[in-house]
C-alpha cells in the first residue's frame, strides 16, 4: 500500500513536471502604432496584456511617427517587466517571443522588432515574426470561459485606423482578402469627422459616446457607391466637412448645439455602410458565421446592430472582447502560439516592414 502510494505521488509528480515543461509560454510584443503593449499567453489562454497608451499625440490630433518611437522607446522595458510579473512568470519560463514585424509605422516596430530580437538573443528561445492584420483577426482564438471559438471558414470585418477588410478566413493562417477600402479606413473616417467637431483624437471613442444622446436620423449623408465588396470613406468625409462648415457659416454654434446629433448620423451611416457590404458578402458567399475585429469594433452601436442584425438573419457572430478590440499584444501572443505549434520561426536577420499584406 505504502509502495503503491509512493508510485502515485511520483507519477503524478512526474505528469505534473511533464505539463509544466509541455506548456507552451508565449511573451508577445506589439508597437505597430501608438501603443505600447506586452502580453503572455500560456497554452492559448491569456496570462497578462499590458498596453501603455501615448497621451503625447493628443494635442496634435493624430499620432506623430517621431513621437511615437520615442514613447515605445521609454515605454518597452517597463511594459515588458509587468506583462511578466503579472502573468507571474519567470523570464525563463518563456517558450518563444512572438513581435508584430508590420504593417505599421517603421519608427515604432523597430522599437519592439529589436527588443524581442535582443530578448530572444539572450534567453536563447525562438523568435516569431507576426503580421499585425492576422492578430487583429486571430484574437479570437485566445481562449476564454464560455467562449466558443469561430469555426472555419468564417467572414471577418477587419475594421481599425488603418484598415477596413472583410476577409474570408479559410483556416489560422489561410487568409483571403474579398473586399478592402479604395481610399479611408473606417477608422479614419471616424478620427477625421471627430477632429471637424473638435473632439481629441483618437476620435472613434469619443463619437461612440456623445452619439449615445443623439438622434442617428437627424443628418442625412450621402452613401458612396462602391463596386465589389470594396469600401470608400474619404467622400463621406469630405461630404460631412462641407455640411458643417456651411452650417457654422450661419450659425457659429452649430457645432455645440448639434454635437449629440452629428456624432449619432455620423456613426450611423458608417455602420450602415459596413453592414450594408457584410450583408452582400454573406448573401453571395453563403458563410454565415462572422466576426468583427480591430480597433472601430469596440464601438457599441456597430456591436448591438450586428447583433440585432445576425439575430434576425440567423449568422453566428463573434465580438471580442473590449480590451481585445484595439491594439494590444495579447493578439500578438495568440498568433506566436498557433506558429509555434507549427514550428514556424523566424531569425535574427528578420526586419520590421511598414507594408506587410494579409
Ligand atoms: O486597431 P486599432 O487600435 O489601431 C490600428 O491598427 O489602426 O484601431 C484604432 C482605431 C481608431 O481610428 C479609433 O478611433 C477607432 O479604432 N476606435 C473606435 C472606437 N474605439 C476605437 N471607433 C469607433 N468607436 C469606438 N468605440
Ligand atoms: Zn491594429
């Protein structure tokens, strides 16, 4: 009996010791733009994210390159430092270093493209090079309670500062781009508008907000026609800066008086101009399972449509969660995972690159 107890406790140490060293530990990076993030990610499921925003590119209305390499410059080793104390690990404990290579600005991912070089140098642990669009959209596949995961083939509408794509994705790395915007991002429209009312920028959030008090129906703006399941904003854009200015025209609080209203018709179109191109893809694809992500699917009015919309329609749809939606590493670290279980490392001649397609 005494034997068979020892043979158990030893078993079931070994088993133990075995699942820590079986434990894949990924540190991710991220520095594509404006904020500076570090995440671990522990078998797919999510240990710490660390983002550090830049207040600095407040006061300019949109982030400055110079600025923002500076400011993940400062920000990279203490960010770094705490995704590792809050997921309670120890630096050796990390399997591989996964770091966004592009697209973005090339100040910036230089900055974290050469830290998770130097690290993974000096831990002697692999380094993983990621395409910063793939993360947006494999952020879905942290794992998380009672969230299922999507299931392949599925739609997703890529929407940030930077990009507007729906894209069909066939499987973690199989991914094909069926419609993508011919000018603005949603994104943009979204700060560009923002900054015509004089709201600070990123304006997204803002918008989202003050359109919660207004009506959506009060402004109309003119719908761009575009072929294809491609997008257009920077009509819309321009179209919404007349309207104001020939209002303030004749009457210079037109903007104050109005700002619930305009932020409500304003994101109201862009949404319908979304859901609208969703819709046709959905109809002539026949993938009825979609997910939104990148930094615009925070807002909540695109959030509750959607739902009421694949409700009605019967989609399956996939939201991630806040603090998922805009930059951050966790993404990052996700995709490091799914490479690392496919052995798909890089080097150290690797070098960030500020286009990099899907
Ligand atoms: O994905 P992201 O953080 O960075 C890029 O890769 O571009 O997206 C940033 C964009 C900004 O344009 C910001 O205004 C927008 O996401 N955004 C929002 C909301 N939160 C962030 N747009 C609309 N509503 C929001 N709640
Ligand atoms: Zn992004």
């Amino acid at each position: 009996m005494y034997k068979i107890l020892i043979c158990h406790i030893k078993a079931k140490s070994l088993s133990l010791h075995k699942h820590i060293f079986m434990s894949i530990t990924i540190l991710g990076i991220e520095s594509s733009c404006d904020d500076t993030s570090a995440a671990v990610i522990r078998d797919g499921e999510m240990l710490s994210n660390i983002i550090a925003n830049q207040d600095v590119h407040i006061k300019y209305g949109g982030v400055v390159p110079e600025l923002a390499s500076r400011a993940h410059q400062q920000n990279i080793i203490p960010v770094v430092e705490r995704a590792i104390k809050e997921a309670r690990i120890s630096k050796n404990e990390l399997s591989a270093i996964a770091f966004t290579r592009g697209p973005g600005l090339l100040g910036s991912l230089l900055v974290g493209s050469s830290f998770a070089k130097g690290l993974s140098l000096s831990l002697d642990i692999p380094l993983i090079e990621i395409n910063h669009l793939q993360a947006h959209i494999l952020v879905h596949f942290i794992k998380q309670k009672d969230k299922i995961p999507p299931s392949f083939p599925f739609l997703c509408l890529l929407i940030s500062g930077g990009h507007t794509q729906i894209i069909k994705v066939k499987d973690y790395f199989e991914m094909e781009v069926l419609g993508t915007t011919i000018d603005d991002a949603a994104g943009e429209a979204f700060d560009k508008c923002a900054k015509v009312l004089g709201l600070p920028y990123p304006g997204g959030p803002h918008i989202d907000k003050l359109a919660k008090m207004g009506n959506p129906k009060k402004f109309n703006f003119t719908k761009p026609s575009v072929a294809d399941y491609n997008f257009s904003f920077s009509g819309l854009k321009t179209n919404f800066l007349y309207f104001i200015n020939d209002n303030v025209k004749l009457n210079s609080n037109f903007i104050e008086e109005n700002i619930y209203d305009l932020c409500a018709s304003i994101q109201h179109i862009i949404i319908e101009i979304l859901i609208d191109k969703l819709k046709k893809v959905i109809k002539n694809t026949g993938i009825k399972e979609i997910a939104i992500a990148g930094g615009v699917s925070a807002n909540s009015m695109l959030k509750e449509t959607l739902i009421s919309v694949s409700e009605k329609n019967k989609w399956i749809c996939h939201i991630p969660e806040f603090k998922l939606t805009t930059d951050n590493a966790a993404m990052i670290a996700i995709t490091g995972y799914y490479k690392f279980l496919k052995n798909d490392f890089t080097n150290q001649k690797t070098s960030a690159t500020a286009r990099y397609n899907l």
